[in-house]
C-alpha cells in the first residue's frame, strides 16, 4: 500500500493536528501514553541507548573473539545471530547443513557452545540479546549462567519470541504453530519466575518487515502476534504485571525517515492503551513500550556498498530522534555476509558519532509538535490499529497460520517490493538509478567481498562430541522430553534443560519435541532419531 509519508501534503498547518489533546495523546517524555518517549531526561552521552551490533560467525571460539573486540570498543550490548541451520534447529553435522555452518551467523547447537560462546563476558554487566530459538536460548543462558556461578535472575537481555510467522518469513525449525506458540508461552512463564530481568518476549517486527512488508503490516503483524501471546499468558494465570515490563518490540528502519519516526511513536501509543485500558495492567512499567530498533538489511544494496554507509547513518539519525532503547546498524557488507571487523567498527563508531558529536540525543522528542510529525503520528497510528481489527476479524491467528494467511501476505509484499524496484517506481541508488560501470564500482569492495568459508572443523568437533558423551543418558532425557511434550499442560522448559545438560543438542531436542506431535524426527530425512 502506498505510504502517507509519501502522498502527503507539500507543507502542514495548525490545523493538521488540530484535533490531537496533549494529556491524552501526547503528554510529556516519560508519561503516558508514552508517545513522546519513556525518557523524561534523555542521556547526552555514549549511553543514550544500548549500542550494540549484530555479531556472531564461524565457531562459537571465533564469535567470542568478535564479542570482545566490540565491548573493547564501546559496545554495551550483544546481539548473537545464529547461523542458518542452528536458527533452524538443526546440528551443524546434519547433511543438508554443511555449506552453511558459521557462514550466516555463529554456528551452536548445544550447552557447551555457549559456554564456549560467552567465555570471559561478564554476564552480569552485559546485555546478552539473542537471534536465536528463544527455548534453546533461554535453556542455555539459564545453565551458563549457574556455570558461571552468576545467578539466573541478574541476566539481563532478550530473545525474539515468532510463534506465528517465523516458519513464514525467516527460518523454517518445521515445528507447527501450536508447539511453537506453547515454547513461546513456556519461554516466558520461565523467565517470568526465573530470571526476571531478561526480556523474555521480543516482538521482532524487523524480520517481519525486511522482505518488503510497509510500516502498517509490520507493525500490525507484530501486535496481532504480541495480543496473542498476552492473552494466553494470561488464560495460564499469570498477572499481566508479572511480564508486561519485559515486553519489547524490534522494529526495522528503513528509508523513509519521517515515517519511521512516526511508526515509532505511534507504536507507543498504541501499546500503552493496549496494556493499560484492554488488558488492564496496572504497573505503569507494563504500560511504556521497550522499543528497540535494527537498521533495515533490505535497504542495503551490494551495489557501490559505500552508500550503505551513509543509509546506515540516516537510518541511525531517524532512531535516535524517535528515542528508541537500543540500537543496531545493518552494516554496509550486509548485501554479502554477516559484519568484517571493519563493517562492525564503522557501525559501532556511526552510533558513537550520533550520540556523542551531535545534538540528537539533547532533548526527549525533539520532533514532538511539528505539525507534519503529529499528524503523521496519527495517521499511521490510525492505519495500524484499522489493519490490527481487519486481521483479528478474520480468526483466531493460529488459524490463519494454519490456512496460510500470514505466508501469503508475506509473499505478495515481497513480490510487490522487487516489482517496485524493478519498474523504478522506488528509487534505489547504484541499482536502478545513479549507476556506475561495473569495473568503476571499487570502493569497499575489498572488504565486503571477502568469503566466509564454512566452519567445517567445528562439524568434526560436534561429531566427535556425539560419539564420546553419555548416550544412554542422553536418550533418558530425550525420552523424558518427548513423553512431557505429548501432555500439552506441561510446561517444557525445565525437561528442555534437564536435555542439554546432559549434553543433547539443539537438533535432538527438536526432533523429540516434534515426535510428540506425530511428526517425524527429522523432517528432512537426514538423520534418524537417537532414541
């Protein structure tokens, strides 16, 4: 659908916002409905917000080496990505894994990985945030951290939570809806009571929205999925104020500078009526929505990377502006690999420069009362929540999974995207307008070019890992696991742990999961069931 940012007006008056109530639909930073931001004094210094940079490749020794040198240079947070078969649950010494272990992401498929992962990090004073199985992650995190001797309740982070439309737009663990909305739930009624200062529930709407969905149906998407989840959490008995704080949405930020902004805002908004006036929270904490941002991959061309960097920038001003809580730049190698040194050094600094050398970060909402910024707020806000009712109208969500819905309305908007692209109606510089000569396209290429080659001996460790550990211990507590997965009032975290402390692994406990649901161990046929 085409965006009011781009069809508006050629200049706004008082009377574009003149039917907007301060108390009620703006009020001041830190007040709500929170539109103006969850900040009443903004940090003018390097800690504005969580810096942070995507991170993670080749083995988990290897990442550990990335995670120190960004903390070394003043990263605050970690994101890990896992690499495509570990997102996808499977082991790195399955058949139809190896071209692409370490290559997308850190490959890691059991405890020891992480252990491995997060050697020498202060668990305690970092915030460890995860593109990862949320259950495998939290499962982990929980064993590192009585490793470590740090207690489970002083981790703080995230994981992103995608029960409904993960096997749709990103990687597929082939795991019905159900089950996955059932580890969702788990996941965070697990934290809730154990580690309580983890953002167990990250909506993540950039994924969502980085094959080509619009702002409405990103964040329409992402709060159909976040109303399921609460309202569940909330049939299983547990108080709204037990959780509501830890809820977080990852948005995308693309190009359209202003609009992104106001998504922003009216996100907020949005979520503060949401938890307050329909599924009566009464922490004012549950009400303020923990937003945090990625800068859009899709934006990013391999054609003249260069220009990446400053798309990277202009992404990162629009963040800053709209007072997000933590912030991620898609780096300008994004087009061919996951971060070089280098490509995590420029978008470390980029941050840095934002919230160091400018006046961004001075003042708490430093749009709010521009005429065009209001009524755009409020446009896009009325465009979600219309898009949210239309959805809602059409069934229970895991239904619609069920049926398709979601795959197709993700396809439609890639496909519309590329045609976009494709035709010139979006203006894409270096693809489609101002283009260079191949051979006169050399800037960064040195760097953005350089393969990442699949961490084959990692492979070697995890099979050797496999034929030296406790079997019959290993098949106990897989049998365990699949016999509590077939009750669906069990909750499946603490058999999920009891499994990768005895050394089972990612692709195993999957399979045990998926059996109890009547599916094959391993949907693909590559390896047969250890039990």
């Amino acid at each position: 659908m085409p965006s009011d940012a781009n069809a508006g007006k050629p200049y706004y008056r008082p009377e574009d916002i003149s039917g907007i109530d301060y108390a009620t639909d703006l009020n001041d930073p830190g007040a709500y409905p929170y539109t103006r931001g969850r900040r009443t004094q903004p940090r003018h210094d390097a800690n504005s917000w969580i810096l942070r940079e995507l991170s993670g490749e080749g083995s988990p020794a290897h990442s550990n080496r990335q995670f120190r040198d960004l903390i070394a240079r003043g990263a605050v947070g970690l994101d890990v990505i896992g690499d495509a078969p570990s997102v996808g649950c499977l082991d790195p010494d399955h058949p139809f894994a190896r071209a692409a272990v370490g290559t997308q992401g850190v490959s890691i498929c059991r405890l020891q990985d992480f252990i491995e992962l997060y050697e020498g990090i202060p668990l305690d004073r970092i915030t460890l945030s995860h593109s990862l199985p949320s259950w495998f992650t939290v499962a982990c995190l929980y064993l590192l951290a009585r490793n470590h001797e740090v207690a489970p309740g002083a981790l703080r982070g995230s994981v992103i939570q995608t029960p409904l439309y993960g096997e749709d737009y990103c990687y597929a663990v082939h795991m019905p809806v159900e089950l996955r909305l059932r580890l969702t739930l788990d996941s965070i009624e697990f934290c809730t009571r154990e580690m309580p200062r983890f953002h167990s529930f990250v909506e993540d709407t950039y994924f969502v929205s980085d094959g080509g969905p619009d702002v409405v149906d990103e964040m329409a998407l992402g709060f159909v999925e976040i109303r399921k989840v609460v309202r569940e959490l909330m049939k299983r008995g547990l108080d709204i104020d037990s959780f509501g704080p830890r809820i977080a949405i990852l948005v995308n930020c693309r190009m359209g500078f202003f609009e992104e902004i106001a998504k922003i805002r009216a996100s907020r908004r949005i979520f503060a009526r949401m938890m307050r006036d329909e599924f009566g929270a009464k922490d004012s904490r549950s009400w303020s929505a923990n937003i945090t941002a990625h800068t859009a991959g899709s934006a990013l061309t391999a054609q003249q990377p260069a220009n990446n960097v400053v798309r990277g920038a202009v992404q990162a001003v629009a963040l800053a502006l709209a007072g997000v809580q933590a912030m991620e730049i898609s780096t300008f190698d994004e087009a061919y690999r996951t971060p070089s040194r280098e490509a995590h050094l420029l978008a470390l600094r980029t941050q840095q420069i934002i919230g160091l050398e400018t006046d961004c970060s001075k003042v708490a909402d430093p749009l709010g009362g521009s005429y065009y910024l209001e009524s755009l707020t409020n446009q896009v806000e009325r465009r979600i929540a219309d898009r949210i009712h239309e959805i809602e109208a059409l069934g229970d969500p895991v239904d619609l999974s069920n049926r398709g819905y979601f795959r197709r309305l993700l396809e439609q908007a890639m496909i519309t995207r590329a045609a976009e692209i494709q035709n010139g109606s979006v203006a894409k510089v270096g693809v489609n307008v101002c283009q260079i000569p191949e051979e006169e396209d050399t800037m960064l290429r040195e760097v953005v070019e350089t393969k990442l080659e699949p961490c084959l001996d990692h492979i070697e460790r995890i099979r050797e890992f496999k034929r030296t550990r406790d079997q019959a211990r290993v098949r106990s507590t897989l049998t365990e696991l699949r016999s509590r997965a077939a009750d669906p009032k069990e909750s499946l975290i603490d058999p999920v742990i009891s499994a990768l402390a005895a050394d089972a692994t990612i692709g195993e406990v999957s399979g045990a999961m998926r059996m109890a649901y009547g599916m094959r161990y391993d949907p693909l046929s590559g390896t047969p069931a250890p039990f």
